[in-house]
C-alpha cells in the first residue's frame, strides 16, 4: 500500500493537471462554445476525474476566464510582432478565426455576466494602453475617441472571422483591406 507521501500530489504535478484542465477547457471552448460543455467533459478531456476540476477551479466559468486570459496574452504577443497595418490586421484577424466558436462565447458572455464583462472591459484597457504606448497617432486622441478605435478594429476582424463579409458579397481581400485602413487611420504602422 502507498504511503502518505506517495499519495500526494507534487507541485509539479498540481501544475501539470492545471495545465492540462486549461487546455482541455481551451479545446472544449473553441469546439463547443462555453454552452455546449460542462466541468465534467473538460476533466474527462484533460484525463481526470470530474472531481479533480474542482481542486484547481471554482466553476466553469472560473476556467473560461482563465483561458481568456490566455487568449489576450497570445493575441498581445503576436500583434507585437506586426510590423504594419497589413501584419496587424491579419495577425487579429487569424486569432479571430482560429477561435472564432470561443470569441461567441465571450460576446455573449459579457452581455450576460457582469463578471465575465468587468474582465473583457480591464483586457480592452490593456489593449488601449499598449497602442497608445506604441502609437503617437493612437495616443493623440481621446479615450473615447480609442475605444470606438478598438471596437471597431475589433468588430471588423470578427465580421471578417465570422463570414459577415462574406454573407454581404464583399471579396476576402476587399474585406481585409477595410481592416487595414482602419488600423492605419489610427496606429503609426506602414
């Protein structure tokens, strides 16, 4: 019979199963929206008893959330890479559509929980902050006049993800092209 010791979970693997549980909710969410799974379909996912969920996190959407986080990073980190408005919008435009089935889950999401919108709204001001720390152009304008900027640069991206465009008879490139004037309206990119 094992020992207490033996029982125990290491940090290291309290990591790794938070680790996988993420992943496992990411794949979820962006297969099956936040509606269409439950805690007991991410553990199972991620290899655990439904159970196991609970030690690392409160509810579903504790975990939704936490993959949100997740998402802006890697959104952050790739929009630092665009070297112009073109790179610019097609790096929004890939994440968009990559997680495209997520992203519907979070519009929604912010309507209906106050939670869920206090965190989308503190990750937008991030995003504020960080083009106006990048751009004289961006900065020079109001903080009203930078979210109507962000709303719409984001709203166009997902019209572009989610075939808006498409369903209107616009072309693909003319679609992508009024992103790309968007952004170069407002952020110092070539």
């Amino acid at each position: 019979m094992p020992d207490a010791a033996q029982l125990t979970e290491t940090p290291a693997k309290r990591g790794e199963g938070r680790r996988a549980l993420l992943e496992a909710a990411r794949l979820e969410f962006e297969e099956q929206g936040f509606d269409g799974t439950n805690s007991n379909v991410i553990a199972k996912r991620a290899g655990f008893a439904p159970q196991t969920f609970y030690r690392h996190f409160k509810d579903k959407l504790a975990i939704f959330l936490e993959v949100y986080a997740v998402w802006v990073e890697q959104e952050a980190v790739e929009l630092a890479n665009a070297t112009s408005a073109r790179a610019f919008a097609e790096a929004i435009i890939a994440h968009h559509t990559k997680h495209k089935v997520f992203r519907r889950s979070l519009r929604s999401l912010t309507v209906e929980d106050p939670a869920v919108g206090a965190v989308r709204a503190a990750a937008r001001q991030a995003q504020i902050q960080a083009l106006a720390q990048g751009s004289q152009k961006f900065a020079a304008r109001t903080f009203a006049e930078q979210c109507a900027t962000l709303l719409t640069i984001e709203r166009l991206c997902d019209a572009v993800a989610d075939g808006d465009y498409d369903a209107l008879g616009v072309p693909p490139a003319e679609a992508r092209a009024t992103v790309i004037r968007a952004i170069r309206q407002v952020v110092d990119l070539p």
